[in-house]
C-alpha cells in the first residue's frame, strides 16, 4: 500500500506544474448528489498545459489513492509502454445503509432505483448525472485532457465495473474503452449499442470467484453474441483489488499497444 504521499493540494494548484508525477486529492461540490464528493488526480511527469493527455476516468477513486497506481503508472510511462495519461478517480460513498450495504451500492446499481426509500431511489439516476455531466467536464476544466471519446477511457471493478457499462450504455458518447473487472449490477440483457459507437470492453475476473462466475459468462455471451469488440481474461485469483490492480497494468498496455 502506498504510505499516502498524496499531494493535498488543491487542483488550482496542480495546473502548469513540471517535475516529477503529481497525485492530487480535490473536492467537487455535486448539484446532483447534493454534497461534495472526493475526487483523486493522477499527472504525468513533466505535465504541460499545452499537451491533450489521454485520460482515464475511475470509479472508487479510494481503491486508486490506497494501492499502488501511480508507481505503476510512472512505470508504464517511464518504460514507454503507454504514453503520459491522466487518471481521475471519484471516491465511492461508503456510508452504511440497513442490510449490510452502503450508499455505493445505490449509486452503481441500476436495479437499486426500486429503493422505498426517497433517499435511495434516486441515487443512481443521480450518480449518473454527477459522473457525465459534473465530474468529466471539471477534469477537463481544470487539465489539459484530450476531449476525444477516442482517448478517454473508464475504468472499475466490481460494482463500480456494472457501473461503467451502464454508464457507457446511456452515454455512449463517452468512452471509447471500457476496463471493467470483475463487473456486478450490469442488467446484461439491456447492454445495446448502435453499431457505430459501440465501445470496446475489455473484461477480467478471477477463476476463484464462483459466487459471480455465472454473470461474468453471461456478460461475456451477450457481447459475443451482439458482436460486440471486447477482450475477456481469466485470472488466477478472486475478488481482490491486488489482482485488479496488475490487470489493469496489464490491459492499459495491450490497449495502447493495439494503438501502434
């Protein structure tokens, strides 16, 4: 785990800087969730105003501050296996909720939106709007981010995986690639996308995970079947951030790779 050296530092004070890497912890007061909600920045070395940076926009943005992806980013970079990139990253709201669940869970669920409770059920239409219409501009507000789908990507696990592809499937104006590992809370069968600006999937789970395996082979027939660009990898391993966080290593070059 990494001892937290992120930079509290607000965004402001990121733009124009030079040196080494920068990972920056800001805040973004949502109209749609009605409170600020955390968000952390990865910068490339030597980031410059002047460059269009390919970016990758992350679900559960604490699981990106607590591991290790910008020493694994630094790495990808320094070694020329992707080229410099931005990673933004919005914390999941872990406030618990009856049953054993959080606020997280409405937030990435489509299917939770059957919630009795008022202050539930509009959670995930809510989160939507706070990810596509608030999140995304303020990163390309503030950074010098490519504002072509062809080089912004998203990237989750878990239910914050489900997420992305229901994201992408209301706004599939989006992302161009969707890395999404070990996906839960996707309705499979509603997955739909018009021919011309359907994204590329690119699914991982893990050989240990038999609680789920059923809907991550459900998920990957429906995209067989709907011809549908995607790449499926199964780990060795289970529902784990560790094994998440190599693949991701892993897909972020063979992305860029294919790209060449």
């Amino acid at each position: 785990m990494l001892a937290f050296t992120a930079l509290l530092v607000s965004a402001g004070y990121a733009q124009g800087l030079g040196g080494g890497s920068k990972f920056l912890i800001d805040t973004l007061q949502s109209r749609y969730m009605n409170e600020p909600r955390v968000i952390c920045i990865y910068l490339p070395k030597d980031y410059s105003d002047s460059v269009p940076y390919p970016v990758v926009f992350a679900t559960d943005g604490q699981m990106i501050t607590d591991g290790r992806y910008r020493v694994l980013l630094d790495s990808l970079i320094d070694r020329k296996i992707i080229p410099p990139i931005i990673l933004a990253g919005a914390y999941s709201n872990e406030k618990p909720v009856p049953v054993n669940l959080s606020y997280r869970h409405y937030e990435y669920v489509e299917t939770m939106g059957s919630a009795d409770d008022p202050k539930l059920k509009d959670l995930f239409v809510n989160h939507i709007g706070f990810f596509a219409e608030e999140l995304i501009p303020y990163i390309e507000k503030r950074y010098s981010v490519s504002k072509e789908r062809s080089s912004r990507f998203f990237y989750g696990a878990s239910n914050g995986a489900g997420f992305g592809i229901t994201l992408s499937r209301i706004h599939p104006e989006l992302f161009s690639e969707l890395i999404c590992f070990s996906p839960l809370g996707e309705k499979v069968k509603s997955i739909k996308w018009r021919p011309n600006i359907s994204p590329t999937l690119h699914i991982a789970y893990g050989s240990n995970e038999d609680f789920a395996m059923d809907k991550y082979q459900a998920l990957v027939k429906r995209l067989k079947k709907q011809k549908y660009r995607y790449t499926a990898i199964v780990y060795d391993g289970g529902h784990e951030r560790l094994k998440w966080e190599r693949e991701f290593v892993r897909e972020l070059g063979s992305i860029f790779a294919s790209r060449r």
